[in-house]
C-alpha cells in the first residue's frame, strides 16, 4: 500500500535529520543551524504521526 510506503519514508526522514542534527551538535555547528535542523524533525516528525493515524483509520475501517 502506498501509505504503507510513505510512512517508513516519513519515518527515515525523521532518523535522516535527527542524525544531522546531532552529528551536527557533536561537531560544533552553528547553534542556529542546529535549531533549524530540530525544528525539521519535529515538523517531519508530526508528518509521520499524522499518517500513521490516518493509516491505523484505513485499516480499522
């Protein structure tokens, strides 16, 4: 299913950017652009919540 897809891409995303952000802390990058990359997580991150609600709704209806 293509929601099915779309979610563990979603999912890999957040990992993607959580992983830059902190290899990105751990190197002493700037802290703007550290704070940056965070905020890209939590907005991927809610992203992924929301198809995950929508595809635990498909499939219990």
């Amino acid at each position: 299913m293509f929601l099915n897809i779309l979610v563990g891409l979603t999912l890999l995303a957040v990992l993607g950017v959580l992983a830059a952000g902190m290899i990105g802390v751990a190197r002493g990058i700037d802290p703007a652009k550290s704070n940056a990359l965070m905020r890209w997580r939590v907005t991927i991150q809610g992203g992924a919540l929301l198809l995950l609600v929508v595809l635990m709704s498909l499939l219990r209806g």
